[in-house]
C-alpha cells in the first residue's frame, strides 16, 4: 500500500499528488513512470513520474482526468492509500551534455518536462524551455520550470498568459532568429510532439519525443503499447518511452490513442 501525502489541483481537471515510495524514489530517473493500481480489481494506468526526492522518499505525479481510473484518483484525499505502484518503468531519458537544449512541454506534458530539464541542467547543458498551454487557468509550475531553466517562454493558445501561439511558433522563432540549438526534447499531446518534428527537421536538428501511447502489463508481453518506430514494432514499456521522433509513425500512434475515446468518456461520466 502506498501513501497519499499531499494533493492538490493544478488546474481544470488537473491534479498532483505526493506519493510515499521511497524504493521507486531511490532508483527514479528523469523519463521514468509508474503504473497504478487503485484496488485489488482496478486497473492498471501508466503515469510519469513528474518528481521524486530520494532524501525524503517521495514521488509526485501528476496527471489530467480522463477515464474511470484518473477520475477516482482525483478524488482521493490525503492519508488515503493507493493499492499497487510498480516502478519505476521505461527507460530513463538519455542525458549527456549536449551544450543548447530546448526541451518542450504542452499542457499535461509540462509535468514530466520539469524532471527532464533540470537533469540536464546538471549536466551543464543550457537549458532554453518552452511550455504551452490553452489558456491562464491551465498554467501550472512556473516557477518550477524556472528554476531549472536559463530561459522559460510560455505560450497560451488564447494569448491569456505569455506569448499567443503554440509551442511550435515559439520554437520557429528560436529556428528563424538562428540560434544554436543542439537538441530537442519534445513532451506532450501526440498532435503537438508530431509538429514538433515537422518543425525541427526542416534544420536537421535531433528531436527526442516521449510516446504517449495506450498501456496494459508494462512488461512487454500485452502489446497493447506498440508503436512504429523506423518501420519496426516497438514497445513504449520496454523500448521506450522515448525514441527518435523523426522515425516514429504519428499517424498510426493518434489513431491507436483514440480506439478507447467513447468508453473513457463514459467511464469518466459514470464517476461523477
């Protein structure tokens, strides 16, 4: 059983919650998630580990209300008790010292950007971060991702805060003023991570995306996270979660995304 320690909302139907895990806060690395299990019968939902403290043996994760399961979730309280957390899962991202990073985050996916940029700030990489949201009310951890950042644009789709525009408008400018940008890190919507790439490989500029996609066991054997990656199956669990995202196949990672669309939305009814 694991402990809720802190919790609170973040936005319109975003959540955090501070988990007690001290061995998956020993070995957590930035690109790692958990899977979640509410009850003995509940099922299982992968989350990225948005932080971790090895010293006081927590992890926090955050996460948007979509189906049945993330909709109990949001409804815990502090002292309550989660019944399984596996983890951590994945392969941890791959940081080196690349010399200019920009790292990307879009909505949710600014979460599991914030563990990402500050490893590879203590790698001496200057860090430029750019985060995306669709509007003020969304905004969360600011000053989170400041304080691991050289430089922080934030973009809102409605122009409510920061600069009006997507990500991608914010990283052209970076490509159209030429500054040197050695590799990006792109987290978030598959839509947004798909952009990204477009964008990037205009300049031939390495791009390493964070996949998304649908999971069961986490172990390599349902199959369920199968993605395209160079024309070959991969398995998000196993191979990833990140990979090269010039070789992945978008087009088939939306469509997979959106085969549970209806029952989610049901589910996430049903709850209320």
């Amino acid at each position: 059983m694991f402990k809720i320690l802190d919790r609170y909302v973040l936005g319109p139907k975003m959540h955090y919650i501070l988990m007690e895990a001290p061995l998956i806060a020993k070995k957590a690395q930035a690109g790692q998630f958990v899977i979640v299990r509410m009850t003995d019968k509940g099922e299982r939902i992968p989350l990225t580990i948005a932080d971790f403290d090895r010293e006081k043996g927590t992890i926090a994760l955050v996460f948007q209300e979509v189906g049945k399961t993330t909709s109990i979730l949001a409804g815990s309280k502090i002292g309550d008790y989660l019944q399984d957390l596996l983890g951590p899962q994945g392969n941890p991202s791959e940081i080196e010292n690349y010399g200019n990073v920009v790292v990307i985050g879009g909505g949710i996916g600014v979460a599991p950007v914030y563990p990402l940029a500050r490893a590879l700030k203590e790698k001496a990489n200057t860090v430029t971060s750019i985060i995306g949201y669709r509007s003020k009310e969304h905004v969360f951890w600011e000053d989170k991702m400041k304080s691991v950042s050289d430089r922080l644009i934030i973009a809102t789709n409605d122009g409510s805060y920061g600069k009006k525009g997507f990500v991608t408008d914010m990283l052209k400018e970076l490509m159209e003023a030429r500054e040197k940008i050695d590799i990006v890190f792109a987290i978030g919507p598959a839509i947004m991570m798909k952009a990204v790439v477009e964008l990037t490989r205009t300049k031939n500029i390495k791009t390493i995306v964070s996949l998304n996609s649908l999971m069961v066991c986490s172990m390599g054997m349902c199959g369920a996270c199968r993605v395209n990656v160079a024309d070959k199956t991969k398995f998000t669990c196993m191979d990833g979660p990140d990979f090269d995202g010039y070789l992945v196949d978008f087009d088939l990672l939306m469509q997979r995304l959106d085969t549970y669309k209806t029952e989610e939305y049901s589910c996430q009814c049903n709850t209320k």
